[in-house]
C-alpha cells in the first residue's frame, strides 16, 4: 500500500460550484486532512462546501466569512469511490476578489 502527501488550491467563481478535490481513480482513496477558505473580498462572502457522491451532494459546512477571515475544516473525509468529490460554490457574488482554498490530503493506493 503506497500513501502519496497532495494538495490542491485555487479560488471559488462566485455561485458556480468549484470542484476542491476530484473523484480519485479506482482501487485509489483520498484522505482529506484540511481544507482551508480565506475570504480575499472586500465584502463578507458565505461560503458552502459540499461532499458529492454521483447525483446526491452533502453540506459540510456553510458559513459566512467576513473580509480577511479564514475557514479551517480539519475534520478527516475520506474519497473512496469515482464518484465521491468535494466542492465548493459561495452564495452570491463577490465585490471584488475571489476567495481562494488549500486543501492538504492523501493518496492511498
């Protein structure tokens, strides 16, 4: 069994659904470790991420986050199927800056 240290970053795009960590391939798990959400508006934003499976999607956390605050979720989630991804998508659009994630996790084959 092999365990590989990823991660993956990027900004939100206002209400459309951003994928944070993609389905892993067959027979590979994810283990996410931290996902990390700092608001880089001028504007308070809130922010939804989502654990996906195939067509039924799960909240993990909705939370309003104002100018400059950070979200921290270092609850462990686990991807073991090509279906299973985490998203995220804000509830409006921003005023001037997309907020930006870091998500730490990792590979198991």
């Amino acid at each position: 069994m092999a365990f590989v240290e990823k991660s993956s970053d990027g900004v939100f795009n206002d209400t459309t659904p951003v994928t944070l960590v993609s389905a892993p391939a067959s027979g590979v798990r994810y283990i996410i470790r931290t996902i990390t959400v700092y608001n880089a508006d001028t504007a308070q934003v809130t922010v939804t991420l989502n654990y996906v499976n195939g067509a039924n999607s799960r909240t993990i956390v909705k939370v309003p986050l104002d100018t400059g605050e950070t979200l921290l979720v270092d609850d462990h989630i686990v991807l073991d199927d090509t279906t299973k991804s985490i998203q995220g998508v804000l509830s409006g659009a921003v005023t001037a800056n997309q907020p930006n994630y870091v998500v730490t996790y990792g590979e198991v084959s």
